[in-house]
C-alpha cells in the first residue's frame, strides 16, 4: 500500500502557506500525510501570518475573563452525548432564580471579568419574553458586562416553540442586550453524525441559518466543533467548510474557531457513540491534528481557540505552537462538560503563566478580540475598586 504522493503533499502545504483556500481532499491529504511537528509547524505559520507580532516582535496569545452562566438545565432536545440536562419534572431539574444570578454575576464583576457566557437547554415553557427581560434585568444592573449566548439550537427552539421566524426572535433579544452569539450546538454541521448524536436538535441548515440572520442584524459570534464520536475526518473537514462558506457568505460573523473533544463520561450514549471509535476518547495527538488542521483550512477565521477545558493546560499550551492563538476562558463557573466528568480548574495567574512559559504574551480580550488592560489587584488577587463597582450596579 503506497502513501501519499510526496508532491500533492507539497503543493497542498505551499498553498496553505499562501494563504490559499484548500480543497476539502487537499485538506483531508495534509490531516492524514503529514506527521504531527510538520502539520504543526504550517499551521503556526499561517498563525502568525493571521497574528502576527508586534512591533517589538512579542507574539501575543489572548484569553477572556468570563462566567458560563446557564439559567436552566431543562431541556427536551434528549442529545445522547450531554450529560448536564435534564427533563422537565426531574428532582435536579432547575431554573435559576434573578437572585441567585444577580449573585454569579456580583462575583464575575468583583473578579474582573466582563463577560457573561449563557446558554441552557430547551426549556418546553422558557419563551423570548423570558430571556429578554432577564437580559434587560442585566444590562441595567450591569451595562459593562457583555452578555454572549443563546447558541443557534436554542434560537431555533424558541422560534419553533412561538411559531416566529428566527430573525423576529433575534431582533427582540438583540433589543432587549443580547451582544453576540455562542457557537453552541454545532457539535458536527453534518446531518449523518445529528441524527445519530441530537436527532431532536437543529438541523445544519437550521444551525447556519441564525448565524446569517445575526449577520444580517449586524452581530458577531463564534463557531465551533465537537468531534470524536462518530463522525469521519471527512465529516470534520465538510463541518468546517459550511463555517468557511458562511464566514465568506457573511463577510466576517465568525471571530474565532474553537474545536473541541466529545467527552462520553456520564452521558447516556457514551459507550453507543464511542463504539463506533472502537470504544476510545480521542486522543491528544487527533486533538493537535484537528486543531493545526482547523488553521489552515479556516484563514478567513480570524481567531483559533486551544482548550483547557477538555484537554488540560498542558495540552493547550502545546497547541499554542499548532495554529492556536487564544488560550479561551478564565471561566468563573463551568457546568456542561464538567458534568460528563472533565474537570481542567485554573486560574487567571495559572492562564498567564502557560502563555509565557510557552514563550508567548498573555493579553487579555474581549469578545471582539479587542484588547482589554488588565486591572490593577489587591494582595488577595481582586481587581481593585471591584466591589465598590457592584455595589454601586446594585444600587442603581
């Protein structure tokens, strides 16, 4: 059995190098002939090409400091590999009173953070008018705080549930203080792999369809990718290329690509969907793959995302020198892939010392990847003048 042909090999790597938009064969070509460091090493370069130094030729590697909120873990949608949900009437069923979340946002304000990551499940009864007074409830108690949420399967819900069209649904929320929308829900824009993994969720078409009309409101929002279960790498390959078409279609709504690992443990279908892996997770190294892959398909794709979450600081850290150029969140509260029995807890110090360690720049953002300067602490690591900014939220 002869390998890949040493030249497709070459012609596809240079034209990745150039900025050229790989075919989805030239792209499967380069995840399967080339080893790992050479894989690697073209994605940093086109990293840098996208990013690239400063002035003073320092390479900066930016994070967020935000709180994954979820106002309820109700949801209908029964997807076999979530492990956070649960069906309305269940004991662990919830929905998070105003007073409690006024308290998980104090203390996401009093440690600095700016950003407010919410989803949920699909709650059979939790309609527009909901969420929207719950995001204008926010906004006035918090206006510096972004609020970034609602991925495209819980739009979908809501406009299924009320019987409006999308656009309708986003215009109110978008009203009401929502800033971007999270790229939940993708898991693999494949209708093969949904119908196995989430057949009650939305569709692929339906998934890209709430990013257009957000687009077309003038929003920005993240895409991303769950892989490791029963898709193909050709399937991971034909999920990026409906982000790269939309990103193109849309001019830009996509800031940044975060990948990530199907994490079976706790899940109802775990052992079902790993079966058809030969009953492995993926590994490291197929995660550093996808990820040096994910840069050179996506260059019109600004950011790339490694994760700690699933992978360990470690891990992330490595990926910094495959095609990564954000280290994520500095997540104050993180309940969804925790659930399934994957835990990476840090720190904002610990995040910082694995950019520099790894010989890179820690800078923080904001959604938009805007920089953002990191405020002066106290000798317990609290930003000062925090506490007095949520009092005074509070009071006004």
């Amino acid at each position: 059995m002869t390998g890949p042909d040493p030249k497709q090999l070459r012609d596809a790597a240079q034209k990745a190098s150039a900025g050229g938009q790989l075919t989805p064969d030239e792209a499967l070509l380069l995840y399967r002939g080339l080893d790992q460091p050479s894989l690697g090493l073209l994605a940093n370069d086109v990293r840098l090409r996208l990013n690239p130094p400063d002035r003073d030729g320092k390479v900066k590697v930016t994070y967020i400091v935000d709180r994954n909120l979820n106002p309820t873990n109700v949801c209908v949608t029964d997807c076999g590999f979530c492990a956070f949900y649960r069906r309305p009437g269940d004991p662990e069923a919830y929905v998070l009173s105003r007073e409690v979340i006024y308290q998980k946002v104090d203390e996401l304000v009093q440690k600095g953070g700016i950003q407010l990551l919410l989803q949920g499940g699909h709650h059979p009864y939790l309609k527009t008018d909901w969420f929207a007074e719950l995001f204008r409830d926010l906004k006035s108690r918090y206006p510096q705080v972004w609020i970034h949420g609602m991925s495209p399967p819980e739009i979908t819900h809501l406009s299924k549930l009320e019987k409006r069209p999308v656009r309708d649904i986003l215009q109110d929320l978008k009203a009401a203080g929502l800033d971007s929308i999270p790229g939940g829900g993708a898991e693999i824009l494949v209708e093969r792999v949904r119908a196995i993994i989430a057949p009650k969720k939305a569709t692929t078409d339906q998934w890209l369809e709430v990013f257009r009309q957000w687009a077309a409101l003038g929003g920005k929002g993240s895409a991303t990718m769950m892989f490791g279960h029963v898709e193909t790498d050709a399937e991971r390959i034909e999920h990026m290329t409906r982000i790269r078409d939309l990103q193109t279609e849309t001019g830009g709504v996509f800031t940044a690509f975060i990948p990530w690992t199907f994490q079976p443990d706790h899940t109802p279908m775990g052992t079902q969907l790993l079966a058809a892996r030969g009953g492995r997770k993926a590994t490291v190294a197929e995660y550093l793959r996808t990820l040096s892959l994910a840069r050179l398909y996506l260059q019109n794709v600004p950011h790339l995302q490694s994760s700690f979450v699933t992978q360990g600081l470690k891990t992330c850290q490595v990926g910094l020198a495959m095609g990564a150029d954000d280290f994520g969140s500095a997540m104050l509260e993180e309940n969804v892939v925790s659930s399934a029995g994957c835990t990476h807890p840090t720190s904002i110090p610990e995040i910082e010392r694995h950019i520099k360690d790894a010989g890179y720049v820690p800078q923080r953002r904001n959604m938009m990847y805007e920089p953002v300067a990191t405020p002066a602490t106290d000798k317990f690591g609290n930003p000062v003048g925090a506490v007095k900014a949520v009092v005074s939220a509070v009071q006004a």
